[in-house]
C-alpha cells in the first residue's frame, strides 16, 4: 500500500483516461503522429487544471485490437505520447496498450519514464473479444525485471470487462484477486461487464477484505455514484465520464472533470 499512495497525492487517487487517437496500421488511423501528441498533451493539460491526480493514456480507437504483441509502430508512438503527457501534466502517468499488450506496455511505461501499466489476463485465463487469453504474470514480472523496471508499477485487472469467465466460474472474485496478490500485483482492478459499465461496489469491498494491495474501480464511476465508490476503492479511473456526453470516443469536457474533482475533494475534506 505504501508504494502505491507513495506515488499519488490522495488517499483516493482519481485516474482520468487519455484514450489516443487511432495509431499506425489500424484501420481508424488518420492523423500524423504530431496530431496524435498534441491531441493527448491538450486533454492532459486540461485534466491537471481540473484537478484529477494521476492520467493513464490507452489505444481505445485501435479497433480491431490484436490480442496479445503488438508491432514497433503503436509502442513507440506509446512511449512517445506518454512522455509529452507526463512532461505537460506532472503527474503521475500510466499506459494500458490493448490488447494484452502487457510487455509493450511495461517496454513504453520504462522508456518513458511512466509510473505504472494496467495489465489484462494477469493471472487465470479467460475468452475476450479478441480471443483466447492465458495469463502472463510470470513473462511480465520477470520482464520487468530484466529491464530494470522495477519502478514501474502493475496494476492488474480481475475478471476483466468484455470477456467470459465460465471457465473460472468456480473461481471467486476473491480468490483471483488473491493470486494476482500472490503473484506481486502491485494492485488489482474491478470493473464492470464492458467499458463505461459501473462495477461492483460490493465485489470491490469484498476483495478488499482478501488483498491486502489497493483495491481500484475500473470502469463506470460517475457523479451520481461517486460517493460509493470513494467509500469502497482505493482509486478511481475514469474515462467515459469525463468526456461530452459520457461516450469514451468523445473529448474531454472540463466541465464534468471539475465538477466531478470539486467533489471528491469536498468528500475527502
């Protein structure tokens, strides 16, 4: 827990998403590569003027995704994206690169100087959209490892979104969070069943009762349902919410990312 409010200035840490305009070779790509920067270095210029703690970028418009490496072509650019986003904002900054492009991801977090990743399919397997995910929580953490990245912290979701987890339907939320602990987590993620989707509160508090890492929501938290999730997590990231109209593929409107930061800070008062 230490290293984790370590890195963040609240005690509930709000991590508002960059999702990055379409990169290289996907089929939404359009913009040049200053574009793309620029874009993501004005959104993170107005997340810190509205107050959040902490930003993490993400490939969201890569649509397909690939499952699992992706090419020299999206890391790069990544790593490029995250530098200028943490150079711009001073904050504490990750990188998510879909999908399950956990290696890369830690590669671009460590190259760019970003303090942490989000990784999907850490530990157990599950069927996503993209396919057939195994866990990759001992290539990931002894690739962190290798590079010397141990600084890079992994935060890692559970039971993630747009996925089927029949397979590990004997296997409790509680108990997956415990082996993502068990296997060096340095926190776990629950979210809801697809992007926007609200999580759990009650799931989040149960898992909390069995790590003894932080606990985050991941997806679905908005105003209106704001205060239970301050009560349950130990962080928040936020996405959709923060855009116009609440739809993740939109800019980010100041407007709701003030509001919304004007109230977690009167709630932590």
């Amino acid at each position: 827990m230490k290293k984790f409010h370590d890195l963040f200035s609240s005690d509930k840490a709000v991590i508002a998403m960059i999702h990055v305009a379409a990169l290289p070779g996907t089929p939404g790509h359009s913009l040049g590569a200053a574009q793309i920067i620029k874009s993501a270095v004005e959104e993170a210029k107005l997340y810190k003027k509205a107050g959040v703690h902490s930003i993490m970028i993400e490939n969201m418009h890569d649509v397909p995704y690939m499952k699992g490496p992706c090419g020299p072509e999206i890391t790069s650019l990544m790593a490029l994206i995250g530098y200028e986003v943490k150079k711009a904002s001073k904050l504490p900054c990750g990188i998510q690169i879909l999908a399950g492009a956990n290696r890369e991801a830690m590669a671009a977090a460590h190259s760019a100087g970003l303090d942490f990743i989000r990784a999907e399919g850490f530990v157990f397997g599950h069927l996503a959209d993209e396919g057939m995910f195994d866990s990759c929580a001992g290539d990931l953490m002894r690739y962190r490892k290798a590079i010397g990245a141990e600084r890079v912290q992994v935060f890692t979701d559970i039971k993630k979104k747009h996925s089927s987890h029949a397979i590990t339907g004997d296997i409790t939320i509680e108990e997956t969070a415990h082996a993502a602990e068990f296997f060096l987590s340095d926190g776990v993620i629950v979210t809801g069943a697809a992007t926007g989707h609200q999580a759990d509160p009650d799931e989040i508090r149960r898992v909390k009762k069995h790590v003894k890492i932080p606990v985050m929501a991941g997806s679905g938290v908005d105003f209106k349902n704001l205060d239970i999730f301050l009560k349950a997590a130990d962080a928040l990231i936020t996405g959709s919410y923060f855009k116009y109209e609440g739809d993740w593929r939109n800019g980010v409107c100041y407007e709701r990312v003030k509001t919304f930061m004007d109230k977690v800070n009167k709630s932590s008062r």
